[in-house]
C-alpha cells in the first residue's frame, strides 16, 4: 500500500510538471501585460489606452492573445512591483501601456533585461531613443520631443518672431522646449519651467502680458493645460497660441470649453485623418464606449494591432522573428503610413489641428502638415 | 519688473491665499476644536467642485452651483463625522491618518464611478468673466477679485462667528478643555458635528470657486490639502487668525517666489540656468518659509502653548 501511495504522488507530481510545461510553452499564444494609469490623477488617459487597446485585440479576433490589465496608480515604485508581478509569476511576453515617461524608464529598462519586448504606446523618453534603444524596445507613439518639434515648425510658419514658452519642471517639459526651439529658431520673450502640477497660473500670465510676447508655446498635459486655459481666456491677452495635442486632447476639450476654440495644436493623430483604418476606428471606438478616441486611444490600438500583426507571423517564444516581425510594422495604422525608425521608433508625419466646435461636441481638424517624414534627432545616437 | 507687474503679482497672491484659507480654515477648526488630523479634507474640496459642476451643467448658473457646493460638502462632512470621524477622536493621530487617508482612497474611487475618469466642465459666469482696470492702469481678472472679496467676506464672518457668537464660544471653550465644556452639560457631539460641517462646507466652497478656473477632476484636493497643512503649521495649529496670516504669508511667498527668483538669478547667470535654478528654488520657498517659522516659533505665528 505504502509503495502504491508513493508511486500515486509521483505519478501527480510527474503530471502537474507536465501540465506545468504545458501552460509555460503557451502553443504560441502571446501573453501581453498592461500597465497603465486607470486610478488618481492623470486616470484619463490611461482608461484611453486600455481601452483602445482592448479594442484593437478584441477586433483582431485572435483568441491566442491573452491580456492582463494593472494600475500603476501613476506612481513608478508602484509601476515596478507590478511589472516583476507581471514578469515573474503571470510570464507575460510583452508589457505595455504606460503613460508618463519616468514610469517608462522605470519599467521598460528591467523588463528589456529581462528578455520581455516592451512596446511603448505612449510615453517616448529621449534615454530610451538615443544611446539607451534596446532590441525589444519598441515605440509606436513617438519620441518625446517630437509633436513639440512640430509645434515650433509652426509657430515659425505663423511668423511668431518673439515667442513666451512654459513647461512644467520635470524631463519631459525640459524635452518639450528643447524640441520647441529646436525648430522654431526665433527669439524668445520668455521662457518658464512651471511647477509640476501647478494650478495657478495667474503669476505667469502676468509675466506673458508684461513680457510684449507676440505669441505662446506652452505644454501643460492633463489638467495643468485645463486650467492654463481657461485661466488664459479670463486674462484679456489675446495672443496667438500653439501647443502640443496633450492640452487640446479628446479627453480634456469638453472640460475647457470655448477657452481652447480656434488654437492650433500638433500631434501624429487626428479622428478625422482619410484613412480607412481610422475611419473604422473611430465608428468601432464610438461605438463601443460611446465617446471620440483621444489621441492616447489610437497610439494604443496601433500598438495593439502592431502586436496582432507580429503574432500572426511569428511565435513570441521565438524572439528574433518576432522582434523581426514587429519591426516590418505591417498592419494598417490610424496614421496611414507607419514605418520604424533604426532606433525602433515611428518615422512619421506631424499634423497642425485646430480646436473646433462640432455640434455641442469640440474635436479637433487637421488644418495642414506641421513636420513630414520626422525622426527624432537622437535615433542618430543608437547603435541598432 | 515694473511696479504695475508687482502689484498685480501681489493681487495674485492675496487670491491664492484667500484660497487657501478656505481650506485651512476648516482643516484648523477640526484640529483646534477635535484635535483631529483630517487627510480627507481636500476630498471635501473635490466633492465641492464636482458638486458645483454638476448643478452649473444642470441649471446653466454658476450662483446655485456655489450654494450646491456648500451643501453638498457640508452634508458630506456631517456623515462622516457621523459614521467615521466621530470614533477617531480618542484615538492616535496615527490611526485618524490612516483612516482618513482610507476616506480619500474611497471618496476619490466614488467620485471616478459616479462622474468617470475625465474632467468636467466648469467655468465662470459671464457677469464675472473679463478683466476691470484697477487704479494705475492694471488690468486685473474680475473673478480672481471676486475671489479675494469673497475669502475676506469669509473670514470677517468667521471672525465674528467664534468672538461674538454662543456657538464660538463653545467653541472657544471646546479647543481649551474639551472635558470641561462636555461637564458643563454642552452637547459636544452636536457641537462637533457642526464645526466638522462648518469647515467641510468651506472646503467645498473653495473647490467650488477654484474649480471655475481649473480643472474639475478627481484627486485635484491633495496638492491643495498640503499647502493647507503648510499654512496651519505656519499660522499655529488650532487659530483661525494664524489660518489667515500663514494663507496670505503662504499665498504671496509662493506667488512672488515663482515670478522673482527668475529674474534675480537672471541678473548674475545665463538666462537658462536662471530660469531652471530659480523655479527649482521658488517651488521650495514656502517650505523654507514653514522652516524658519517652526525654527523661531515652533507653534507657529498665533500657536498657543
């Protein structure tokens, strides 16, 4: 009897190792962990990019593709301990979703090391671009510097001549006025880095007015940019303003109202660029959620339809075809054109929109083309 | 700078003080009188302006959706005295901290469910949209001066609600000897209802009012509520004096702090470096101001003992 037991347990443990084997080699299904910031401030954006990208897997039909979806809360300590859950005990093969940039270099580095592809649908740190690319870094948003790069292009166009810029205190914001005077080249009035998070603005729109500023470049993502606005259009200035889409975004228009009408602002994406990718993606966001995409949305479903694309062509255990198969980049993109950069970042086009009014719903249209074919300046920097 | 630009930079700060002795006021009020530390006030704050969104998007006027504020917010505070607050008084400060820490986790998660993850619109009426000229020729906003009026009003009234009033006096009384005044046969826990009421509805106020100029969203309290804690260390735990001078002396450090330090960097470095070392700077004067006050009065300006 006692011999019986013991072959009986073996016999349980040689089964579980084997189904444990089983559940490890996926049959070439792709486990993809989702982290984003869906609690908090800044929630917004990240219930954009878990929703766009749940559409785009649901859309694809693919049932081998399995997501886990975490929040960080915004937090990077909190990113990181998520990220090693993810990794260690749910052995996700892909991580993405993040927002804000020092969560990205938080996570995207160890989860790289850790032979995992990271594939940015949003946040795009110049570290991550230049010396610091990694193989199974990828980026389908765009380099940081990028829609501000633009902005400066048209801001030159407009004939700013002696512009006043702000930005928050923080990597990106230094990033946001360095790609700014970049390519606008003018003079400056002034040029103010703002606390991050700051509220009040009726110090430094003194300063604009005092400054004899003939024109404002200012990022101030999520509700900086809110009240930035609607301060602004309180204050009698009525100089020509142009900024990055992070301000004039789907998810914080309704709550700006007519402060932000008319403003020319920059971004890759637009609901109302002719394609019929984002046709149907805008009619199928609609449609499920009952609101327009932001521009957080469409970076998620082009991430999440890049990874579709990569998995029908090659196993995700097998990580040079895969990394081969996501740089093709071929899926149908809610830019058009989509191609990577040698740094894994997108070669793309930047648009000039404007703040409209349709119905009682504002959005944004494309009114020309601020930057074509752009590529960050720091994809000379990396050795892929 | 010219002296039109400092004067209206000091406007600015009397606005962002009065603000914040909105908010500290109460937050003062709750510690004086209940020796309560309460982390969900600026929840309360949230609750204020989201409340006022929500009746300007209803009814299109800004002046019910301040008196919703008020309402809303003070009906708030009074059920979670009632249900929570109440069975923290005899308790640690380190247990009322995590407690009401608990509260803002919950209120911030109830407000995402009930009006979801974006921000609302809330903007100013038109009577109080634009700019007046002030003597001297300096344009300044109506409504950040209706602010100010508004603050002042509010602590006049409050000045007079604690000297001259019955109810002040208890609760005068309440933050010298709280088992005194129980003895005495006051109804303290009626009394402490209202005073939890009473400092949640300014908090609600302020949201309200502030939520007109910035962004309505969830977890817009806890920057505020930390400036707000500044200010009552500042001005002396428990006075609503001290509440008022340590929000103005807060308001105008901050204000002129991030407009000065740039430019006199300026004067003796590059232009960049200026701009980055003076903001650097300016963001951590009001602690450096909260430091030297506890350095030479370590109950703050009106503390007591």
């Amino acid at each position: 009897m006692h011999a019986f037991r013991v072959l009986g347990a073996a016999g349980i443990m040689a089964l579980g190792l084997a189904s444990g084997a089983v559940a490890d080699g996926h049959g070439g299904k792709v486990k993809i962990g989702l982290i984003t910031t869906l609690t908090g401030g800044g929630a917004a954006l990240g219930v954009d990019i878990r929703d766009g990208f749940l559409l785009g897997i649901k859309q694809s039909g693919n049932d081998g593709i399995e997501v886990v979806v975490e929040d960080d809360q915004r937090k990077p300590d909190i990113a990181v301990q998520v990220a090693d859950k993810m990794i260690q005990s749910e052995k996700v093969d892909i991580m993405t979703g993040i927002v804000f940039s020092n969560l990205a270099l938080a996570v995207a580095p160890a989860a790289t090391a850790q032979g995992k592809f990271y594939i940015s649908p949003n946040a795009g740190p110049a570290q991550l671009a230049g010396k610091g690319c990694h193989e199974n870094y990828f980026n389908v948003a765009w380099q940081n510097d990028g829609p501000h790069e633009a902005a400066g292009a048209h801001a030159k166009k407009l004939g700013f001549k002696n512009a006043f810029i702000l930005a928050p205190n923080y990597p990106a914001g230094k990033d946001a006025l360095t790609g700014f005077k970049r390519t606008y080249e003018g003079a400056l009035a002034g040029e103010l880095f703002t606390k991050l998070g700051q509220t009040d603005y009726a110090a430094e729109i003194a300063q604009i007015r005092a400054s004899g500023a003939d024109g404002i470049f200012f990022f101030l993502p999520g509700g900086m940019g809110i009240s930035f606005l609607k301060q602004y259009a309180g204050s009698g200035i009525d100089l020509p303003v142009v900024g990055p889409a992070f301000s004039f975004d789907q998810t914080i228009l309704a709550a700006v109202g007519d402060a932000a009408l008319g403003i020319h602002n920059t971004a890759q994406w637009s609901p109302d660029i002719d394609n019929a990718a984002n046709k149907a993606f805008v009619e199928t966001f609609k449609a499920e959620y009952g609101r327009i995409p932001s521009i957080y949305a469409s970076q998620a479903f082009d991430t999440a339809n890049l990874i579709v694309s990569a998995a029908a062509k090659a196993d995700v255990k097998d990580t040079d075809a895969f990394r081969e198969a996501l740089r093709e980049a071929d899926f149908a993109s809610t830019r058009g054109d989509f191609r990577f950069g040698n740094n894994q970042h997108p070669i793309q086009d930047f648009y000039v929109r404007e703040v409209i009014k349709d119905g009682d719903v504002f959005t944004n249209k494309i009114i020309g083309i601020g930057l074509e074919d752009r590529q960050d300046v720091y994809a000379a920097e990396c050795k892929l | 700078m010219t002296t039109l630009l400092l004067i209206e930079q000091v406007l600015n700060g009397l606005q962002f003080g009065v603000m914040l002795f909105l908010m500290a006021a109460g937050l003062t009020l709750i510690f004086g009188v209940m020796g309560l530390i309460n982390l969900a006030h600026g929840s309360l704050y949230m609750i204020g302006a989201f409340a006022a969104a929500a009746v300007a998007g209803w009814t299109g006027n800004f002046f019910l959706a301040l008196v919703a504020s008020l309402i809303a917010a003070a009906i708030i505070g009074a059920l979670i005295e009632l249900t929570v607050i109440r069975r923290l008084y005899d308790r640690d400060h380190l247990e009322q901290v995590l407690a009401t820490f608990a509260l803002i986790l919950i209120f911030s998660e109830a407000t995402r469910w009930v009006f979801g993850s974006f921000p609302l619109f809330l903007n100013i009426p038109d009577v109080l949209n634009g700019t007046v000229t002030l003597p001297g020729g300096i344009q300044y906003s109506l409504y950040r001066l209706t602010i100010i009026l508004i603050g002042l009003a509010v602590a006049a009234g409050l000045f007079l609600l604690i000297s001259k009033t019955r109810v002040g006096m208890r609760i005068r009384a309440g933050e010298n000897d709280r088992e005194m005044i129980a003895a005495l046969g006051v109804d303290i826990s009626v009394l402490y209802t209202m005073v939890f009421a009473l400092g949640a509805a300014l908090a609600g106020l302020s949201g309200a009012l502030v939520g007109a100029i910035q962004s309505v969203e969830v977890g817009m309290g806890e920057p505020v509520l930390i400036l707000a804690f500044v200010v009552i260390v500042i001005g002396g735990i428990g006075s609503i004096k001290g509440a008022l001078a340590g929000a103005i002396l807060v308001g105008l450090t901050d204000t002129l702090g991030r407009t000065m330090l740039p430019v006199i960097f300026g004067t003796f470095m590059e232009p960049s470096a200026a701009t980055t070392v003076g903001s650097a700077l300016a963001s951590m004067l009001i602690y450096i101001l909260m430091a030297g006050v506890l350095l030479y009065k370590p109950t703050g300006l009106f503390g007591s003992t």
